[in-house]
C-alpha cells in the first residue's frame, strides 16, 4: 500500500489561501480629505474637518461645480425650439 493512499488532496484554492496567509498584509490606503488631503475624520466623511465640508458645500451651492449635460445653458433655445 502507498503511504500517501489515505492523504486528503490539496486543491489549489487550499493552497492559495494559505499562500496568502503567509504574505506580508498590505496595509489599505487610508481615504483623504477631498480638498485639503488629511485623513478623514469618521464624523465629517468624507473630510477631514468641519471647515472642508464647508468648503465643499460653497464650492457646489457656488456652482464651481458642475455635471456635464448636453444641454445648451439655461433660457438659450435649442434649434428644435427655433424652427417650431
């Protein structure tokens, strides 16, 4: 009888966990304040502070940001609108 007989198979999933066990853990990049680049504070995420938040909010209500669209700006008639 061959000695390996009542050996349970590794399968290569078996293996790679346990490759990876063993791997040096890689340590996640921590998220960062969107305007100024600290670390998030877990009560103003997803910034750092309350000053950036405010920030952000005057950024958006100043509409220095803006969503793309493919619409003309607002009151400009399209050409559909002058043919009609």
């Amino acid at each position: 009888a061959v000695g390996n007989a009542e050996a349970p198979e590794r399968h290569d999933a078996d293996m790679s966990a346990k490759a990876a066990e063993r791997a040096p853990r890689r340590h996640a990049k921590k998220p960062s304040c969107p305007i100024c680049g600290k670390p998030v504070a877990v009560e103003f995420r997803p910034f750092c502070s309350e000053r950036c938040r405010r920030i952000d909010l005057d950024r958006w209500l100043g509409e220095a940001y803006r969503v793309p669209t493919e619409e003309g700006p607002e009151g400009a008639g399209s050409k559909r609108d002058e043919e009609e």
